[in-house]
C-alpha cells in the first residue's frame, strides 16, 4: 500500500469514530430513562382513556334508552294504548323493558333493553352533595314541576307522555321528566347522564361534565 493510500484511510477513517458507528444502539442508562418515561405517560394516560371510555360507554346507553322511550311513544300512539317503562335487574345486569299490559313486570314478548354491567338506572334526582350533580333543570319550562326516576313514565293513546300512577295516564303532564343514569369508573368514581322527555313527548339526553349538564 501506498503512503497516499495510508494517507487517505487515517483521514476518512478515524479509529473512534469507527469504533461509534459500530457500536451504535442505547445505553443501559438510556434505556432506563425510555423506560421510565414511558411509564409515567401511562400512568398519566391510561385513567384518561378508561374514564373517557366509562363516559361513551353512559352516553351510549342513555342515547339507547331514549330511543327506547321513543319507541314506547310510537307503539302507544299505533296502538292507541297506554304503555309504561320499566327497569330490572337480572343477575346485576339492568334491563329496561315496554310494560305492555302495565303489570309492573317484564312479561314474555314485551320489548327490552340491556344496559352494560357497569350502567344502572339511578334510585331518583341527584341532590347536589356528596360528589352527586345537581338536577337537570330544563330552560324554558316553567311549570315547576319535574318527574324522576321515582315515577313510572307512561305513554298514552296519544303518544303524549304521563306520571303513570295507580294505572291512570293524564295528560297532558304537569311537567317533565328526566331519568338519570350513573356509571361505575374506575378508581371509585360515578359517571351521570340523563334522558330528558318532555310535555310533549320530544326527548334529548345530557351528561355530567363534573360542573354542568351538557
């Protein structure tokens, strides 16, 4: 070889730059510190997801139970007959269902919807204290007057909605009504959403925010 060719090769081709190309990869301290980044973004991340999937999951099932609603009206109104809704709970599944003979129990061939083992139907209003919304309040209705899950929720002949007690329908109804749902997250926290029925049978569902009804 050349004293040119030596020459050359020291110049492009230092030893320790050979030597880091080759080496190449991370270090262990490299690592760990990847390593230690990644979890923590997970712990930041992953009771984000869980509690903005609890809240598709509650917004779902009360976007389904007002469909529900609306199909009691319609069936009523074909009908032209008073049919009420109902809940249950099957082996800690809640179920809805169309009490077509207003018996106050699910009978055989009546209509029914199943809510995911993490959603229930809420024992009455929320009262504002102990981590719990405030009631929904609907703008512009000023009757005074609001129904809840305490009161069975009917349809009549009409397809207008009524507070069904004791097998009487009248309407029009002194008010509206709003059932709420709740929804166990993890961590212990509660999920709330709500389907609002109007006087005159039209329905939308709200969800808690943590702050206000939307």
């Amino acid at each position: 070889m050349s004293s040119l060719q030596i020459c050359c090769c020291k110049i492009a081709c230092p030893r320790g730059k050979r030597d880091s190309v080759l080496s190449g990869g991370f270090s262990l301290l490299e690592l760990i510190i990847v390593i230690g980044i990644s979890i923590i973004i997970a712990a930041i991340a992953i009771p984000s997801f869980l509690t903005a999937y609890s809240n598709l999951q509650l917004r779902s099932a009360a976007s389904d139970l007002s469909g529900f609603m609306q199909r009691a009206r319609i069936q009523a109104a074909k009908q032209n007959a008073t049919y009420t809704i109902g809940y249950r709970s099957i082996t800690n599944v809640n179920e809805a269902y169309i009490d077509l003979n207003n018996n106050g129990q699910w009978d055989i061939g009546e209509p029914q919807l199943t809510f995911s083992s993490t959603v229930s139907p809420a024992a009455g209003a929320p009262s504002g204290v102990g981590g719990t919304p405030t009631a929904y309040v609907l703008v512009g209705d000023t009757a005074g007057t609001t129904y809840d899950n305490a009161t069975t929720l009917g349809y009549s002949p009409r397809g207008l909605p009524c507070a069904y007690i004791s097998g009487v329908c009248g309407t029009p109804a002194a008010g509206y009504f709003v059932y709420y749902l709740t929804s166990k997250r993890s961590g212990g926290s509660t999920g709330w959403a709500a389907v609002v029925v109007t006087r005159a049978g039209r329905s939308k569902v709200v969800t808690w925010s943590g702050t206000a009804w939307q």
